[in-house]
C-alpha cells in the first residue's frame, strides 16, 4: 500500500525563521512528488519534483527530492505571517492516476 | 474559462438524505476525481474518472456513487448521508497524470446532522 508521511504535523515558528518541512513516502513505481500550500480552500500547487537531487525554487520557497532515501523536503526561508498555511505533500505513481496525499503540515508564523 | 466548478458550497443535510455535489470543468479534461479532506488529514480519493463511461474506487469509496456521462461533468452521490461524511469535498480535473496540471474546484462543505 502507498504511503506518504509529513512531518512534523504542526509548527509554530516566528516570522524571519527558516523552516523545513519533510515528506517521506513509499511508492510503488514513484512518477512525481508534489508540494501544495492550502489556506481553508483548495491547494494551490507549488512543486513538483521527478528527478532526485534537482531543487526547485521560486522565491522564499525551495523544494528537493531524494529517490534513493525516499524523501523530499520543503524549504521556507524568512518566513511571513502570509506563510501560515497547511502544506500538503502528495506522489503520483506510474501505475496509478489520482495523487496520495499525506496528512499536511500546518504551519503558523506569528508576528 | 470557468475551471472547475463545485456546487454548492455549503450544504447541510439530515442522516438518511441523499444528495448530489456537481463538479463540471470546462476544459476539455479527461481525468477527474473527488476527494475529501477532514481536520488533520490531508486530501483522500473516494473516486476517480479516466474518461467518459469510465469510473473507478479510490480510497474511500463507501457511500458515494459516480457516474461520467460527458467529459464535463462528474458528479459526486451520497446515497444515504451519514454524520461520517461530514466533510470538505474537493473535486478536481487534469489532463495528464503528472500532478501538476490537476485543477481544484473550490470545495464544498458538507454537513450531515
């Protein structure tokens, strides 16, 4: 059975902080891992990553993939109250369609 | 260009009623799916739709009914709604298996009492 694992389930850190947010997984026939930020509405997509060792970046934000240990971080650097948000890992596999998710993140940064 | 839409947003029914979420996209996408999302958990598949005429089980499939008559639309059923199923219904569409060409509705609030 297909597994995802988020860690930690919750944070809280202070705005300026760097966070890391983690996601391992177990995946028959892995295709892609992806990141979303959800804010009490639909997720909203943020990375996706196939290839190991390849970070993606966009801003504050960073993510990178490891396909021999089966995990894959999420970076946020200088963090802003804007950032507080659950954030969801999710892998696509060859075999299947639909993404799993794990169980999120949820981060608060407060002022 | 609409996306995809959810209807309703928000709906409250009583144990033993049966109801139908909408979801339509008008993209012309051959994937669709419904998942929902209850606190503390991320995103769960109930079921899922390869193309028109064809449907298949998710994770969590009791109680739901789907149907794929048209590329359009995939509405969800709940055939006898159960305090269980309160939940966030998410609804989404793609055309490929990558995972980040797959569009969200914006989400329907379903309450059972």
């Amino acid at each position: 059975e297909d597994k995802v694992v988020q860690s930690p389930l919750s944070l809280v850190v202070h705005e300026g902080d760097t966070v890391t947010l983690n996601c391992s997984y177990e995946v028959t026939n892995f295709r892609s891992l992806l990141w979303y930020k959800q804010e009490k509405k639909a997720p909203t997509f943020l990375f996706m990553l196939t290839s190991s060792g390849i970070e993606k970046k966009s801003g504050r934000l960073s993510s990178i993939l490891d396909k021999k240990e089966l995990f894959s971080i999420l970076n946020i650097t200088a963090t802003q109250t804007g950032d507080s948000a659950v954030y969801l890992c999710a892998v696509v596999s060859n075999s299947g369609y639909a993404l799993n998710f794990g169980k999120g993140t949820s981060l608060l940064v407060t002022p | 260009n609409a996306g995809v839409t959810q209807t309703p947003k928000f709906q409250v029914l009583k144990t033993g009623q049966s109801m139908t979420l909408q979801c339509a996209q008008d993209m012309n996408h051959e994937y669709m799916s419904w998942y929902r999302q209850d606190p503390g958990m991320g995103l769960r598949l109930i079921h899922y739709s390869v193309g028109a005429g064809i449907t298949d089980q998710g994770e969590v499939p009791n109680g739901y009914n789907v149907s794929r008559s048209t590329t359009e639309d995939f509405p969800l059923r709940l055939l006898s709604a159960a305090p269980s199923q309160t939940s966030v219904y998410f609804c989404a569409s793609s055309y490929s298996r990558s995972g980040n060409t797959i569009y969200f509705g914006e989400g329907s609030w379903l309450t059972v009492v």
